[in-house]
C-alpha cells in the first residue's frame, strides 16, 4: 500500500527552496504526495511538483533563473515598490498557458482579495496566475488584477495553508511546512536587508537606510514580519496538521541573499529528524481523527470567470 501525504508548503520568501528539500526527501522515504496546497514561495514549489516536474528537475531549474532581472519591472504591473518580471517570464518559460487541469495531481494556492478581505482559493485557470497572486507580497511585489479581484499574498491571512491541504484531499497525513520561526526564536529574527541582487544601487541603498524614511520603512517591514509569523502560529495551532516541519532558517529574511543548494539540505534534514512522527500520522486513530475535521472550502473559490 503507497504511503502518501497532503502537503501544506508555507510562504517565505528565497527561503522557499527548503520546500524542494522536503519534497526530495519525502521520496526518498517512500512517500508519494496526494495533493499540495501552498502559499507563496511554497505555491512556487508546489505547482512545479504538481505538474509534473521530478524533484531533480527543479533544482536544474535554479540556475536557469537571473537573478539581475528577478525584480524587473513589466508595464502592466500594478503598483508595488519592486516588480517580479524576471521570475514572471521564468514561470511562463515552463508552464506557459497550461492550467490547473493539466497538472497531475490536486493543488491549489492562497490569496487575498484586498477589495474584500477575504481569502481566494485558487485551483482554476492559468498556472502563472495563481503563482503571481500568491506571491504578491502586499506593496513591495505587484498585485494581480482580475476583473472585481485584486489578488495579493496569501500569507496575510494563512502562511501556511492546512485548511486548504485538508480541503484538497482529507483522507491522508497533512504535514505543513512552516518556514517562519517559532515563538521561541523571535528574539533571534535577522535584520531586514535589501538583497545584493535588487536593482537599486548599493551606495543608494546605504543611503537611504540612514534616513528618517528608511529607517521607519525598516521598522514597519520587522512589526510585519512579527505579525505574519503570529498568524502562522495561531493558523497552526486552529487547524492542527498532523505534524509539522519547521526548517531552521532563523539567519534568513524572507529577501535574503541564501544558498538554494544548503536550504536544500536543510529540507531534507528536517524531514529525517520528523520521520517517526510522518508514519505515527498514518496510525489508524490517527485516520479516524481526520475523519472528523471539516473540510470544507476554508475560503472563496477563484471562478472560470475571473480570468
């Protein structure tokens, strides 16, 4: 009988290559994944994997991506301090106009629509849609505009999406993956830094750090990561996966300058140390507890018609 798990990947940032880590040792353990449900960087992962794309493909794709053009800008981007151009035609270059039915199996991502408030779940459409509304941190990245809904970063209402994981597929372990800090670590968080490839000059950068503005703009990106990190801890603890994987990652910033390839190991390291507690999930009492959760759409559903 196949091990299988439902995977919640979490938001992060570059740290998100912890996600390929994961999902490469998984493998390794025998373990096939039933359905993915992500947010953010951990939407980015998941919806390489779910269509189709071996692990070992996706760590090839890392040195395809330039860096230097990561934050371009596109003339139609929405209003934001950098753009994502550069990861938007690395995503096209490998989904292109496919869908969500093409892929092989369920995933879904989260987002925000900030006309309403409410979270969007998104399982239709085009791939690179769901990706860039997922991945539109609030005013630094662009929003995603379709038609009523201005779709932003899912992580401002779930960073690590275990109602939507449980929605997608209820009958087997849930395991989240959180790459945030636990409440313990939060007086080790690292100083918030503009990353080397940013197309701002540096001596602009030093500069502006050493204003009044830049030094507020410091203060109110910490007091944000703080609060995202607290709804990642009360998501978790109201929607009780069966277990729960954090990387260590307390050195990085969600926009750091990082080695995909020691994130990578981190991934996998982690998911040894958790191993006896990812097959406990598959006791027996364990399934009839699940059986009990609800699983209903924790959110509103993307219709054929936003796009």
């Amino acid at each position: 009988m196949a091990k299988k798990l439902t995977l919640a990947l979490g938001g992060g940032g570059t740290k998100g290559y912890a996600h390929i880590g994961v999902l490469r040792q998984l493998e390794q353990e025998g373990y096939e994944i039933a359905a993915i449900a992500g947010t953010s960087a951990g939407g980015i992962a998941g919806a390489f994997y779910a269509y189709g794309y071996s692990v070992d493909e996706i760590i090839s794709f890392i040195d395809e991506i330039d860096i230097t053009k990561l934050f371009s800008r596109k003339r139609s981007d929405a209003p934001s301090l950098m753009g994502l151009g550069g990861l938007y035609d690395f995503l096209e270059s490998k989904f292109g106009s496919h869908t969500f039915e093409d892929l092989k199996i369920p995933f879904a991502v989260t987002s925000v629509d900030i006309r309403t408030g409410k979270e969007v779940i998104i399982n239709k459409g085009r791939i690179v849609n769901a990706v860039k509304a997922t991945t539109a941190v609030p005013g630094i990245f662009p929003s995603l505009v379709l038609k009523d809904k201005v779709l932003i970063d899912g992580g401002v209402l779930d960073p690590v999406p275990v109602s939507v994981a449980r929605w997608l597929c209820p009958t087997h372990p849930i395991l989240a993956i959180c790459l945030s800090l636990g409440e313990e670590s939060w007086s080790d968080l690292p100083k918030i830094k503009v990353p080397s490839f940013a197309p701002i000059p540096s001596l602009i950068i030093k500069q502006l750090g050493n204003l009044r503005i830049g030094k507020a703009t410091q203060i109110s990106l910490e007091s944000l990561e703080i609060m995202q990190m607290m709804i990642a801890e009360l998501r978790l603890r109201i929607d009780k996966p069966d277990v729960i994987i954090r990387p260590l990652l307390r050195n990085y910033y969600f926009l750091d300058d990082i080695d995909p390839y020691e994130l990578i190991k981190e991934g996998e390291s982690k998911v040894k140390e958790n191993i006896v507690l990812i097959e406990q999930a598959r006791k027996l009492n364990k399934r009839i507890t699940r059986w009990m959760k609800p699983t209903r759409p924790p959110g509103l559903l993307i219709d054929e018609d936003d796009y």
